[in-house]
C-alpha cells in the first residue's frame, strides 16, 4: 500500500462536507450512515471502499457536531477522549447510534488500573469493565492467523465473541450499540492482513445490518392476500434478503434497502384504493404560472382533487383589484384566476382559504392600520397575540368588520368562477393566557345586547356568560357569510376547525352548532399530532359530533410529519372509519417519500369526490 498523506486530504475532506451531509441525509432509512474516524492511514477507509461502503472521513473534534448525521461511528486511533467527545458519544448511543472502537482508544480511560472504571469513561458507556495489554500473541479468525506484538484482551457486558486470541481470550465483541476489537488499532502495516480485515468487515456487516426493519416490513404484507404485481414484489425481496449474507459489505446493505423496498411497496400495493373520495390540500401558491402549473401537475398525478388555495391571509389579497390590496408577491398577474383555469384541465376543485380574522402577521396589517379601532384587544391592552406569534386579528363582533370580511368575500365568488370558500381563522385568538374580546366596542354592545355587566377578569360572575357571546359572534359571522355568498353563487362553504374542548373553550369556536344547524356543507379538523394514537382518539370523538350529517375530511399535519409512513399511517384512518376523505397541511410540505408511497397506496386509483 502507498502511504497516503492524512494533511494533504483535511481541505478537500471540509469541501466534500456538505455534498457528503447531503448523500446521508437522503440515504434509504435501512442502509446504515458511517462516520470514520481518526484513521490516519487510511487503512480502514480503503477496505470500506473495497467493498462498496460509503463512508464519512472524520476528525475527533468533528464529532460532537455531526453526530445527528450518522447511525455508525468508527474511532481507530483517536488516543484519549475529551469530555465533550465522551459526552456527545453517551448520547449517540442513548439514541441509538453505533459505535465501532479500538482497544487503544479504551486504554487511555482503562490503564493502568482497569478495575477502577469511571462512571464517565467511553469504556464505562460501551460496557467495556476490564482491559488487559498482551504481548506476542496471535488471532486467529476462520483459520486465517494474525500475529500481534501488541493486543488486549477486555471484558464487555452482555456481549457475543466474534474471534479470540491463540491464548483463548476474547479478540472482538459486541453489544447492541458497540463493537470492540482487542487489537489497538489499525496502522498501515496492518492494512493487506487478510485475518484482520476479514474480522472486522465481517464483524461490520452483523453488527450494522438491521434485519428488524425488514421484519416490521414483512409483517406488514399478507402473502396470501396479494395481487400479482405485489406478489411479485414479495418474492423478489425475499430472494435479496437470502443474498444480504453473501457478497461484500456494500452488496449487503444494497440487498437490504432493495428488499426493504420491495416489501414496502408490496405492502402499498395491497392498500385497498377508493375510486370515490376528497383528497384535499391547502396550497400557497408559487409566485411563477411556470412553478403554479408545476404543483398543479404533481397533484394531478396523486389524485389531488380538491385545493385550498390561499387567497386572503395576512392582510393581502392573492389577486388584485380587490377591497385591499393584492400581496406584494404577486404583482403583475392574477394567481387566482390562473389557478381556476389550470385546476379546470386537471379535474381539480378550487376553493378559496380564507384566514378570517387573521388580520396580519408581526404588524396588524392593512385594515387594521385603516381601521385600528376594529383590532381584537386582550383583555391586558395587547392587540399583538403573543401566544400566537404576534399574529393580529379583526374583532368578530364588530358590526362594521363583519361586513367589510363579508362584503370582500361576496366580491370574490363573484368574480371568480370559485367552486367553494373555506374558513380558516375563523375564531377569537387563543383564551390563554390573555383573553381577547376587551375593546370599548366590545363592552358597549355586550352590555347592551345581554343587559350584563361586562366582565372585567375570569373571577367576575359575567365572565361564562361573555364567552358564549363571544361564540355568538363567531357563529353568527358564519350564518350571516354563508346567507351572503349563497345569495351570489351556489358554492360549498366549508370550516378548517380545531379538535375537542380546545375549539370552544380557548377560540371560541363552537363548530358541532354550525354542523347541527347546516352552516357548512363539509368540515376539516385539523388533527396536528405525530401520534397515530393520538389522530385516532380524536377522530373518534369528532364523530360524536359530525356523525354522518356532513362530510368530514380530517386534516392531518404533513408540516411536522416528512416520514412517508407515518403520514400513510394517519391517512388509512379515513379508510378505518369510512370517512369521506383526507386533507393534508400543506402542499408544501409534503415530500416525495410520502407523494410515493401514498400515489402507490390508498390513492393508486383516481378517485372523484
């Protein structure tokens, strides 16, 4: 082996970083991510590449900041750790992270006196208690033998022997998150031992291949219960597992991520796909007609067939000419009517996402600097909502507010060729900790309308009695919009709302009395929860309320969950309880993972609404 200059290589590894971060990132969940470190020689990297593994060069003092990026980190010859190193390696290895180490590392924490382990040692967290220095001692691994002048034998808790030395004591063994080799670590002159090279990426490939992950996708798959083309899947990944034995270390963790994959779609293929559904999602749109007509074709594909365009948030317009001004981004062209026309070809439903009384977003926006006296005011003064990131709202009580929101949102249907208006922010601000609803015109037209004093904290006797109006106010809005824009166009007016005791209690929003008195022709709510569990329990509460009196289409929260199957998870809920659709939050944030698993599985058929 020519001897490879380790200073020659450090720039060029610091500017393959990002590109390197970037290939780990988008790695398929099985195939395990490699960090290598210290290994001056580069010994332990060209067997890697020998075999076809992918790897990430490091340093020690890399370590603390790369962790996140990586499932296995193998330290050679790094000497003694520092304390953030240690610090950062208990907590990879609390969160499941692997490490792979040299007994020359560990003999810094361990020697002299082996039986005296600090609690803080990296020999103390990978279950190493005793190390022992041999000298002129020989491994031997599947006949091959290795001599050594210098070796350790050690101890590790609740291990498996993987080789040992001609003295009988243990050479290699692992645990459930580390792997240990007795021999110091692998310098050059090492690097064409046939012995070492097969112990350790063999010892690599049992330690670092998962074989759970493919179990849990296996026994997600009925093999009695397949169609063709999911059968054929089936056998094929069961073939590739057989081969993740045989070959190198790269072949097998290729065979692992193509019969992971296989088992996946063998799995989405046996997903039942509905030819009748609403599969809905809120959409911003692009500032280009090029980006606009991008997404629109992407939707078509998974079957998208109804969209909540964002047209009125923050104070602006998406389109221009209206009762206020059109958003900034969009100057130029109008959005809106792009959108309807480009939706038309696809089949797709256009709905217009109104955020209510969402006046403005860090500044109270354009009607509110028009008309500060229609501003929402806390019950401390405050017109900024601080638990909601300094959003601002327009008072819903307000006689004046109602109608210029009711009299702007009439002029949309009527100009536009819309298919329906959904009512977002369609609610008082949060209740906690400061209530809203407190501005002089507020009290005024409280007290004369109930006759009540109006109250001044939550101890007052009113206080119960001013939340019901203000439920009132909220309810009434949705009555009085709704007899407005059916008076212009027939078009489904429908309510993104929130889940449980929440809604009434803290916004204000008592929903299941618009669902009772047929204020909407469909309803959303937004089931924001990672938990599966969680969805779950509050759909079927939801149901208590809805029932089949309107449809539901629960929104599920693609802005916190990337993870295809997670996502596919909360989606087949619709299907458990026959519901009449899905939603998702939003366009945007919905990743290719989860268009391809979801365009495989429940939505693999066209469906109409």
């Amino acid at each position: 082996m020519v001897h490879k200059n380790y200073d020659g290589v450090l720039c060029l590894k610091r500017r393959l970083y990002l590109v390197l971060l970037l290939v780990l990132s988008v790695a398929a969940a099985a195939k395990p991510s490699i960090g290598l470190v210290a290994d001056y020689d580069f010994v332990i990297g060209d067997w890697l590449a020998s075999e076809g593994a992918f790897y990430l060069p490091l340093s020690v003092s890399d370590l603390p900041f790369l962790l996140d990026h990586l499932d296995v980190v193998i330290i050679n010859d790094a000497g003694k750790l520092d304390d953030i190193t240690v610090d950062s390696l208990k907590k990879f290895l609390r969160s499941g992270g692997k490490v792979v180490m040299f007994s020359g590392v560990l003999a810094e924490d361990l020697l002299p006196d082996s039986l005296e382990l600090d609690y803080d040692s990296i020999a103390f967290t990978l279950g190493v208690t005793e190390l022992v220095p041999l000298s002129g001692v020989a491994l031997e691994y599947e006949g091959l033998p290795l001599p050594l002048g210098t070796a350790y034998t050690f101890t590790q808790r609740r291990s498996t022997a993987l080789a040992s030395y001609a003295s009988g004591e243990l050479a290699a063994s692992r645990n459930n998150n580390s792997l240990v080799f007795g021999v110091p670590a692998v310098p050059e002159a090492l690097a064409e031992n046939t012995a070492l090279k097969r112990l350790f990426l063999d010892a690599l490939k049992e330690f670092t291949i998962d074989f759970t992950v493919l179990e849990l996708a296996k026994g997600k798959v009925d093999p009695n219960n397949l169609t063709q083309q999911a059968k054929e899947l089936y056998l094929e990944a069961e073939r590739l597992e057989q081969k993740i034995h045989e070959g190198t270390l790269g072949d097998a963790y290729d065979y692992l991520d193509q019969a992971l994959a296989l088992y996946n779609d063998a799995y989405l293929y046996s997903i039942p796909s509905r030819t009748k559904e609403t599969r809905a999602v809120w959409f911003r749109p692009p500032t280009t007609k090029y980006s606009i007509s991008q997404s629109l074709d992407t939707m078509e594909k998974l079957g998208i067939n109804l969209i909540f365009v964002e047209t009125w948030w923050e104070g602006g317009l998406l389109y221009p000419d209206g009762t206020v001004s059109q958003r900034s981004e969009f100057r130029g062209f109008d959005p809106l009517e792009y959108i309807i026309e480009e939706a038309r070809k696809r089949n797709i439903e256009v709905h217009a996402w109104l955020e209510v009384f969402f006046s403005g977003y860090k500044r109270p926006g354009e009607i509110l600097e028009m008309h500060p006296d229609w501003a929402c005011v806390g019950i401390d003064g405050s017109i900024a909502v601080k638990s909601e990131e300094d959003k601002y709202f327009i008072e819903p009580a307000h006689r004046e507010a109602r109608k210029f929101l009711i009299d702007m949102f009439v002029d949309m249907v009527e100009r536009y060729d819309l298919d329906g208006i959904h009512l977002d922010y369609i609610r008082y601000p949060q209740q906690n900790p400061v209530a809203y609803g407190f501005s002089p015109y507020v009290k005024e037209l409280f007290e004369t309308t109930t006759g009540l004093e109006f109250p001044t904290d939550q101890k007052h006797r009113n206080w119960q009695a001013f939340n019901r109006f203000k439920e009132e106010q909220v309810t009434s809005f949705v009555a009085e919009l709704r007899e407005a824009v059916l008076g212009v166009k027939p078009v489904e007016i429908s309510a993104a709302v929130f889940p449980g005791n929440d809604a009434l209690v803290n916004k204000n929003q008592n929903w299941p009395l618009w669902v009772d008195s047929g204020y909407l022709d469909f309803i959303s709510l937004m089931l924001y929860s990672r938990s599966t569990a969680t969805v779950d329990s509050w759909i079927q509460e939801s149901l208590l309320s809805i029932g089949s009196k309107i449809p539901y289409y629960p929104a599920l929260a693609a802005i916190s969950i990337p993870e295809g199957d997670l996502l596919l998870e909360q989606t087949l809920l619709t299907h458990k309880y026959n519901l009449d659709g899905v939603a998702f939050f939003a366009w945007q944030h919905l990743t290719e993972e989860s268009i391809d698993m979801l365009l495989k599985g429940p939505f693999r058929s066209k469906a109409e609404r």
